[in-house]
C-alpha cells in the first residue's frame, strides 16, 4: 500500500488509475471514496473527477500526526467490483 505526506492545511487530488484491471471493453459505472477513520478536523472528500479509467477525489483537513485510509471502490458494467487504498499520513511542515 502506498504512503502519502500531507499537510492538514493543504487541499490535495489523489487517484486511481483503473486501466491495468479493466478488460478492454470494460466500463466503470460507479465510484466511492472512503476514509478511515471519520473524526472531528479529520479528512474530508471533495470534488470527484472521474476519465475513461481514471478515478480522482480531491482530499482536505486531517489532523497533524494522524494516519488515515483513503479507499476508491468501483464497480463495472461486468458485475464486477474492487477497492484500491493508500495510506495518509498527516504532518505540519
């Protein structure tokens, strides 16, 4: 799983690159994006960007020396669906 730094001041964009899972003619109808854990000042979602393959949140807050799971979950026009995650480590600098 990867690690990110982030700053709590900082707006952030993540994303999930889909195209090396996807079967050639496969679509993504549905996307969700989750953080572990929901606290007070923790991480917050924002805009949703979403290309053929590609799937992007815009991430801000969080609570310096705070680690959080950022998690997209898609599902296909297969019937199939799976999660990626990385890690956020929140740090002041």
């Amino acid at each position: 799983m990867t690690v990110f730094a982030k700053d709590p001041a900082s707006t952030v964009d993540y994303s999930v690159d889909w195209s090396d899972w996807l079967a050639s003619d496969e679509l993504i109808t549905n996307t969700l994006w989750d953080i572990v854990p929901i606290e007070p000042l923790g991480l917050v979602t924002g805009v949703e960007q979403a290309g053929s393959a590609v799937r992007s949140v815009t991430v801000s807050g969080g609570v310096a020396g705070n680690v959080y799971r950022l998690a997209c979950t898609i599902s296909t026009d297969a019937g199939r669906t799976v999660a990626r995650g990385m890690t956020i480590r929140c740090l002041e600098r």
